[in-house]
C-alpha cells in the first residue's frame, strides 16, 4: 500500500484519514498509461513484462490472417463457370470436373486440396447444416449440449471428491501421507492412456467418457484444495482462534474462503484439460458429443464437419475460460491486491 | 481487569543436528492490568516467542503464565492479537472483519452492529463499514485490526510489531491512536517493537531483552506514554529526557549486538 505521498498532504489534518485518496492518486495516471503505453515516461521497456500489453490491433490482424490463409489455400482457382454455378461442395465441384472433359486439370489450382482441408465456404455451409438438420443424427446443438453436460458432471465430481481430499491433505499429516502417494502416482497418468482399461471397466459409450472427464479434474481438484489450504497464512489462522473461532469455524470462515483463489485457478485448469481430454472420451463409441461428431465424419471424409466442430470447440472453450475470468473477478475481487 | 504472571518460562527449541535453541531462559514478571508493556531487543531475543506463548499460540518448556487465576493454555478471547499485517479477511468487509469475533460467539446482531459502528468511530474509520480490506491503505488496515481486537472486549491486547510495515508518517499518527484507545479503554497492552524510539514512547513500561538465552536485561518504568497523551509528540521526542532514555537504551543494544557478532565471529 502507499501512503507515502499522501501523508505530506493530509500531515496536520485533524482525524484526517491516510490513503484513501492515494487510491485516487493512482488510479489516473494508470488509466492514462493504458491507452499510450509511451506516457508513463519508462525509459526501460525492453524486459519490463509489466509494460508489455496485448495490442488489439495486432490481434485483429493476426485473425485476418488466418482467415486470408485458409481461403487462399483452400480456394479453388479458374473453375469453369458452369460447375461453379451447381449447388455443389468444392471437393464434388472438382471431382465432377476431373471427370468432365470441359473442365481441363490444369485449370484449377490449390495449395490444400478438397480432401486436405475444406474450404470457408464448405465449413460455413456445414456449420449451419448442422445446426438445422446434424450429421448423422443428432444437430450441432444436441452434440453441443452432450459435450458441455459431460464435461460440467466431470467437473462437477472432480470437485466434490477433490476439494475435501485436498482440504484433509492441507490439515491432517496422516491424510496428507495418505494420498500423497495416491495423487503422486495417479496425476501425471494422460487419461488417454487409461482409455483401453476404461473401456473394460465401464463399457464402450458414456460410461467410459464420464469417468475419465472425472479422472481428469480431480487430481488437479486435490492438488488446488491442498495448496488453497496451504496459502492462509498462520497470523489469519491465529487471529481467528483468538477471535474465538472453533476449529469448524476456522475451517468454514477462514480456510475455505481464503483459499477460493486457488480452488478457481484449480477450476480453470481443470476445465482446460477436461475440454482438451472431451474429444477422446467422445471417442469411444459415445453417439452425441463434438467429439463423436467429428469421429463420425472422419471415415466419410466430411472434413468441412470436421472442422466445423473443431472450430465450435476451439470457441466454446474460448467462451468458458472468459466466464470463469467474469465470475472469478465477481467472486474473488481480492486477488492480486492489497 | 486481571493481573498478568509470568513464571520462571522456559522456551527451548529442537533444532533437528540436536542442538537446542534457547529462545527464553527463565523469564518472570508480573504485569498489573492496565499497563501498556513494551518488549524490545534484537533479533532472536525471544521477544515474539513470549509473545506467542503470552498469546497461547505457543506452549512453554517450562514455567507458566497465568492471567488473573487462569492458567493460559491456548488462544483466548480475552487475549487478543493484533498481527503486523495481512492477519485481515479479505473476503469481508471492514464491518464484518470487526464484527468477527462477536459473529463466532454466536452475539446479538443488533449488538454487534452498534458496537462496530462505536468501534468504526474510535480508531477513525467513522463512514468506511463497507468498504473493502483491499481498498484500505497499510494504517486504515491496522486501524481495522485494532478494532476487530477490541470487538471481544478482552482483558489484554498482544501486538506484535503492529507498525513495522507502516511509512513514517502513518506510524507516528498510529502511535498516538494506540496511546489514546489504551487510555480510554484501559486495556493491559503489550506490544512488540524493533524501533527504540516507538518502545520509549508507547511504553509505560519497557522490557529490554537479550539474546541467547532470550531473557528480560532491564526493566523500566517510563513516563513518556503517560504525558504523550497531553503533549505534543514531536516536542516530547526532543525533550532532553527522552534523548537520554534513547540513548541508553541504544547502547544497550548496540552492546548486546557487538558481543553476539563477537561470538559468531569466535565459532
């Protein structure tokens, strides 16, 4: 905290309060500074990672770069007017074109062809076929929800075995060499790798997939738990015991809400890794999710299905991780200051 | 109001390559209620650790202390602690930090807002209730400390350096808050300090320790927090009588610092 300044200022003040205007103080050239990086008169930026902010102008060019590179390699060049009429994909357009004698070979061109990777147009086109009549069965929508649910339930019970086991690690040494042992061998198992076993234990389809979203979060659950446990310090500990606080209520109005920061990164983690494992767990014979969408499409090599559902994956996860940051500055405004 | 004893405490550390470390060597004193104690020395004289044990966070190897009939065993409401800092709840608001100790006791709500509200008004954050921990700078954060002590009403306030993070300038007014809430409170007060001068002014009675064994070296009686409450500060800091006090009490520690340097520099 800085009181510095505005001890000279208030200095004499009867009863006059130090810092609350220092706050003030501080507020505005650090908003000047966001909008000119420059006129907070640093010399030394260079290795100064606190003056380093994301320009917004080279995300947007970095996006439209992207884009550009998908449509020019993807775009299929000097096709006959008359095939580009037909209500047809790409890769029908040109495959009805090698077949035709009007339409030479050499007079398209393209960096990734039709069956390497589908064209903006194709994925637009099978993005909103999906959405009104699916592939295959369920729509964009039911896959959606299917993978969403599976991944809330895995978190859900990640977290409703984690936390207590974390929480009992950071109390009791006997639990915390209880599971020391378990967490320390079972964590850095991939959850791919127990697939073939899962498979056998619960079954083909949404057992299997279930189970091993929950083998993904909680370790990372327990390891938060533990180490939120950890961060209280002994003075807060001490000052609620000598505040007259039993040990259930240092537990409830002490530990647990001291250590929301770390259970939220552990959340966040969690979350990231479970979205990432969602896909292979949709593998194994599930019928709804994104991941078993983009499995049913792979053999009839509906790439624009594909990638449709990667992109759908790649913004909800985008989406999720922007929720958690709202509702974490909402919960935990704390953080970081003070 | 009740007496403090402290009996013949020991407090001897394990220190694993089985040596053992002597932070209090038969320490006794007794402190009538209502006296503000200051402790001081330098490091490793065992002054938080009496602290500690006074507060019951620590039990002793040996001795006891006993506040009116009881004997301490353990943290008590009718000891209360004020940290150094980062002992607030963040995840509560100034009110509820203050309000903690009455909410655990299961105390009237009514009550217990109106005596925030009193306290709010006596360390000077009359009108700041609802703000938060982290909106408040280094001395509004002790203030909210000193009253979240004082919410349970206890016989004896424990401070360990309560003004050791605070600029210069915060921690002189913050001297004069303490002064005051001990005289209008009446509270037994001990207060663990590194700086000479805040042990002279604030202490109607100093303790300077040693180190290895930590024990008391000298015991004084001292009138400056009994007329700083009617004086100025800055004049009573500059009166010839408080230099002299000052500069004893720095060759006192000077002492002890060049006699512990001499013997690490022996081993």
């Amino acid at each position: 905290m800085s009181d510095a300044g505005m001890g000279a200022r208030a200095g004499g003040v009867s009863g006059a309060i130090d810092g609350m205007d220092a706050a003030a103080e501080y507020a505005l050239p650090a908003s000047k500074a966001k909008k000119s990086p420059n006129k907070d008169r640093k010399t030394v930026t260079f290795g100064d990672s606190s003056a380093v902010r994301s320009d917004t102008r080279w995300s947007v060019i970095a996006f439209i770069g992207l884009i550009l590179l998908w449509w020019v390699s993807t775009k299929p060049w000097g096709l006959d007017e008359a095939f580009k009429a037909a209500d047809l994909s790409d890769a029908e357009r040109i495959t009805v074109c090698n077949q035709s004698e009007e339409c030479g070979r050499d007079s398209y061109s393209q960096l990734a062809g039709p069956l390497t990777f589908p064209s903006i147009r194709d994925t637009w086109n099978a993005m909103g076929t999906l959405a009104t009549e699916g592939f295959r069965g369920p729509t964009l929508w039911e896959h959606m929800r299917a993978s969403l649910w599976r991944v809330v339930r895995g978190m859900f019970w990640g977290m409703v075995v984690g936390i207590p086991v974390g929480f009992a690690m950071g109390l009791s040494n006997k639990a915390r060499g209880f599971f020391d042992t378990i967490v320390e061998l079972f964590r850095p198992i991939p959850p791919f790798a127990l697939i073939p076993l899962f498979i056998l234990i619960f079954g083909i389809g949404d057992g299997t997939a279930r189970n091993l979203l929950i083998f993904a979060s909680i370790w990372i659950m327990i390891i938060a738990a533990r180490s939120g446990v950890g961060a209280a310090s002994l003075s807060k500990v001490r000052a609620a015991y000598s505040l007259g606080a039993s040990k259930r209520q240092v537990l409830q109005k002490v530990l647990l809400p001291n250590a929301l920061p770390e259970l939220f990164t552990g959340i966040r983690v969690a979350l990231g890794v479970s979205w990432g494992t969602l896909v292979a767990a949709e593998l194994v014979g599930t019928r709804e999710g994104l991941g078993a969408m983009i499995f049913a499409a792979r053999p009839f090599f509906r790439l624009d299905v594909v990638v449709a559902g990667v992109i759908v994956i790649a913004v909800l996860g985008v989406f999720m991780d922007m929720l958690l940051r709202i509702l974490e500055a909402r919960l935990i405004p704390w953080r970081g200051k003070g | 109001m009740r007496d403090l004893s402290v009996k013949n405490v020991e407090m001897v550390y394990e220190v694993p390559n089985g040596s053992n470390v002597h932070a209090l060597s038969n320490v006794s004193f007794d402190l009538a209620a209502g006296r503000l104690l200051t402790l001081l020395g330098p490091s490793g004289c065992g002054k938080t650790t009496l602290l500690n044990i006074l507060a019951g966070f620590l039990a002793p190897t040996g001795g006891q202390v006993t506040l009116g009939n009881d004997i301490i065993t353990g943290p008590g409401q009718e000891r209360g602690m004020v940290f150094q800092q980062g002992a607030l709840f963040e995840w509560l608001s100034v009110e509820k930090n203050i309000a903690f100790g009455p909410n655990m006791n299961g105390a009237d709500k009514a009550q217990t807002k109106a005596r925030v509200d009193e306290l709010l008004d006596i360390v000077g954050l009359g009108g700041f209730g609802d703000k938060q921990i982290y909106e408040l700078s280094g001395g509004m954060q002790q203030r909210v400390a000193l009253a979240r002590c004082l919410a349970n009403d206890p016989d004896v306030i424990l401070m360990d350096e309560p003004l050791g993070a605070l600029d210069a300038l915060t921690r002189e007014k913050m001297q004069k808050l303490i002064l005051e809430l001990w005289q209008e409170t009446g509270k037994t007060v001990i207060l663990v300090t590194h700086s000479v001068e805040e042990a002279l002014y604030l202490g109607d009675r100093l303790f300077v320790m040693a180190p290895r064994p930590g024990r008391i070296e000298r015991d004084y009686d001292l009138p400056f927090a009994e007329k700083g409450l009617h004086t100025d500060t800055r004049e009573m800091k500059a009166s010839p009588e408080f230099i002299e006090k000052r500069e004893e009490v720095l060759s006192l520690i000077w002492e002890m610092e060049e006699e512990i340097m001499g013997r690490t520099e022996g081993v």
